[in-house]
C-alpha cells in the first residue's frame, strides 16, 4: 500500500534556485545587459547590490518584466551611478554598414 502511494506523487524534481545575476538577466531586452555589464565595470560592489535588490523584487512580484536597456540606464543614473556607453552610430550604405568617419571620408 505505501509502495503505490509513493508511486502516485510524482517526484518533483528540485528548482535550482537561480542567481541574482542570472535572475535579473531574464528580464533585460535589448542593451539591457550591455548596460548591466558597463555599470559593473565602472560598480562592481554596487552593482552587486543593485541585482540582490531587483531579484529580490522580482520574486516577491513586486517589479515585472521585461526592461529595457534605456529604462536601465536611466534608473542607474537616477540613483547616482553615472557611467557612459559605448555609443556607434552607423550608416547602412548600399547593404554596407560604415561608421560616420567612413562615410564623411568616402564622401571627399
């Protein structure tokens, strides 16, 4: 009797409880992660503390995704954390993609 009770709960197999980097990186589009990665170049220990945080909120349902990267950034720099991208801007040219300095050279 206690072998067919046994055999009718199906195990559930254990969640691995994700990190809060990883956590966080689930709800990020876009730049998002691009910009996660250049604060933390710039604020490890912050940032570390920033995804504890948003993780945290995440679980609760308290913050619901997804963000964008500009939304990111623009939360960061609201608290203090002032960084700046790596910004390109890009011609498409004939199916070529050329940087600015291209173009203006390839057009003298």
């Amino acid at each position: 009797m206690l072998l067919s009770q046994e055999k009718s709960q199906p195990a559930q197999p254990a969640l691995a409880k994700l990190s809060s980097r990883e956590t966080v990186r689930r709800i990020l589009e876009g730049r998002g992660v691009e910009v996660l990665e250049t604060a933390r170049r710039y604020y490890p220990k912050e940032v570390g503390q920033i995804e504890d945080t948003l993780a945290g909120l995440l679980e609760s349902g308290r913050l619901k995704g997804p963000v964008s990267g500009e939304e990111l950034y623009s939360f960061l720099r609201r608290i203090g954390l002032v960084f700046s991208m790596d910004v390109k801007i890009r011609v498409k040219e004939h199916g070529e993609l050329k940087t600015l300095e291209e173009k203006f050279r390839d057009s003298h």
